[in-house]
C-alpha cells in the first residue's frame, strides 16, 4: 500500500468489474470485494481480500464502487439483506459506476445520504477494452467534495472523468452516450451491409470510409467486428437493449421524441428474438442482414 492508498471496497466483478478492480489494486489500493458464486482465478490471486457479502465490503472499505447490471441489480446490492447500506458508518462513500435509471439514482443517493454517507454516480463508457487499459470515460454526478475524494479512484480506472453535475447527472449522460452508440453502430450496420450486398469488397469500404467524415471509434473497432464476424461479447446487447429503454422511459417522462431511438432498440428487440442478446451489440448487424438476405460476410 502506498501512502495515498484507500480502502476500496468492488462489488460487482463482471466482465467490467473485474479488470477495473484489478486497475485499483496495481494503483496501490486496498481492495475488499464480494462477488456472486466462483471467484475468477485473477481475482483470487490479485491478494484482494474476498468477502461474504456486499455489507462485509461495506464494514471495512472506507469508499464502496458497485458494478453491477441493471437498477434492480444496485438497489438489491445497497439496500437488500446483507446490502452495501447495512455496512455503512458516518463519513463513507458510495460510488456506483453501474449503467441505471438516472430517477432511481437520486431516490438511491438520498436513502444514502440519510446515513451519513456520500454517493456519487458514476458510470463508464470504453467496454472491457477500456477497462482493462485503464481508459474508460467515467461520468459523475454529485457533490464536488466527493467527486475530489474519488478522483485517484477514477484516475486508476479512465481518462476523460468529468463531474457533470449533481447526483442522477452522471446516469444522464450515460444513456446520453448509450443512444449515440447504439445509432452509429445501427448506422455503420446498414452502410456495410448496403456496401457488401452491391458487391464492394465491406473491409475495403471500411478501411475507405476511416480516412474521411464518416470516420469513429464504432467504424474502427465494431465495424471490424461484422466483417470478422467477432461477436464474443464485450457489451452485450441485453445490457444496451437495457439502456435504450432508460431513454425511451425518461423521454416519455421528459415529453421528447428520440424516433431514431426506438427504431434502433426495435432493430435489438429483433436480435434479441433470434437468440443473440448475449452477443456483443455490434451483432446489431445480424438483424440487418437478416432484413436484406444478405451478411456483410460470412461466418
């Protein structure tokens, strides 16, 4: 342990999870975690010390992170039996980084605060790629004293870490980022798919189209994938089906129109119906070569 090191409680160790607490732990923190059923070998020859539960985590880490799936998922882990709550004394914090209903994150940060305790949502973007280098884009919301407090946390796990503003910002700007990507990759679906099916040879046009406007991350990387056909999952379209919804249920909250939105979450919806949810969302193309008849190439 270093002398800036902090005792970092991690629940939650996913695909995401586990790199970002394995980032923590080469950082110098003291890591206490709590996961569900086997511990994967690289956490249990991390020398994190494992615990029975996420209230264990609680009682001896000074800061909690939660790195779970769904909103269901964090409140069962913060408020359930054995929950992060029933841990927590005075002067503690909470930080979730888990991708949630930006509603439920203030009702959450206030049941939190009414022990005592900071809360800071703080969701990521970079997938299992950022993760593991250390890249990620964190997005926080909540006060500033605990955004400080966080920061050689956040430090350790990403790159671009912004405070947006108060509790339930971060969780908005999550499903913010969620549409943006959900889109391009539909959009990068269909150009492919449209450049294949007329007969141009897809890894060329993309390896064209990365030299102009049309140029992103999804193009690069996801854009690669439909072509080798590398579906192994670095975020699933469960989880992104799931965060589309969060925007669809706050825009009607919201009265705003996202139609591109819900166009696209339908294109998932027919994913999710032949069976490829647990596939990485870049496998949105396969409903689209599913409409045309056609693969951008072949298994």
């Amino acid at each position: 342990m270093t002398s800036q090191s902090q005792k970092v409680g991690f629940v939650g160790l996913g695909i995401m999870g586990t790199p970002m607490a394995l980032r923590l732990q080469a950082a110098g923190h003291q890591l206490f975690v709590a996961t569900r059923g086997k511990v994967r070998p690289e956490i249990a020859e991390s020398g994190m010390t494992v615990c029975p539960g996420a209230r264990a985590v609680a009682e001896r880490a000074d800061i909690v992170i939660t790195m779970v799936p769904d909103t269901p998922d964090v409140e069962k882990v913060l408020f359930g039996q054995d929950g992060v709550s029933g841990g927590l004394s005075k002067g503690k914090l909470v930080i979730d980084m888990s991708s949630i209903s930006p509603i439920a994150t203030k009702d959450f940060a206030a049941r939190i605060n009414a022990l005592g305790c900071d809360y800071l949502d703080a969701p990521v973007s970079g997938g299992e790629v950022g993760a593991k280098a250390g890249t990620l884009t964190i997005m926080v919301g909540g006060p500033e004293a605990a955004f400080a407090r966080a920061t050689p946390l956040f430090e350790a796990m990403g790159k671009n870490i912004t405070l947006v503003g108060p509790n339930g910002a971060g969780q908005t700007t999550k499903v913010a980022n969620q549409i943006i990507v959900a889109l391009n990759i539909a959009a990068v679906g269909e150009a492919l798919v449209f450049a294949s099916k007329a007969g141009a040879d897809p890894a060329k046009v993309r390896q064209a189209l990365m030299g102009g406007f049309a140029s992103s991350r999804i193009l690069e990387v996801h854009g690669e994938r439909m072509i080798k056909r590398t579906f192994n999952p670095g975020f699933r379209i469960a989880l992104h089906q799931k965060d589309l919804n969060l925007a669809l249920q706050g825009a009607k909250a919201l009265g705003v129109a996202l139609p591109n939105t819900a166009s696209t979450a339908q294109t998932m919806q027919a994913c999710a119906a032949q069976g490829w949810d647990q596939l990485d969302h870049s496998a949105l193309v396969k409903a689209l070569e599913l409409m045309a008849a056609h693969p951008v190439a072949p298994e």
